[in-house]
C-alpha cells in the first residue's frame, strides 16, 4: 500500500510541476462562425449533442482528440 501511495503521489508530483500542454479552443468558435455553420449543423456532422460542441468550444470540458477533428472539420468547410 505505501508503493501505491508512493506512485500516485510522483505520478501528481509531475503533473503539478510539469504540466501537459492544453491545446487551444478560442479558435473554435469564430471559426465556426466565419463558415456560417450552426452548432446544430456540427453537432449533426460530428454525431454528437450540441451541448458538447458548445462546452468544447467554451473550454468548459476537455476532448483533445474531438477539438482536433472539430478544428480539421471546420478548416477544411466550405
């Protein structure tokens, strides 16, 4: 029990001292928005609810690999 403790204390320790990087999402929403896409419209394409795609854009929750495909989705519309 105290090697449990002992790794999951080093394992916060880094994490504190050492974050990871965020990626940004500020991006998210005014690009959205120059398309003229509405969040239903994303929301549809991405198979989703329109609430994760608004808290996504928010920065209110976290879905690294969701916000790449959004921003790759949103480059790319026409």
């Amino acid at each position: 029990m105290r090697c449990l403790k002992r790794y999951v204390a080093g394992e916060v320790y880094r994490l504190i001292v050492d974050p990871p990087v965020v990626p940004a999402f500020d991006d998210l929403r005014p690009l959205q928005n120059s398309k003229r896409l509405t969040m239903k419209a994303v929301a549809e394409h991405f198979e989703t609810n329109q609430m994760k795609v608004s808290t996504i854009e928010r920065g209110k929750s976290r879905d690294d690999g969701f916000a790449v495909k959004y921003r790759e989705f949103l480059l790319h519309a026409a």
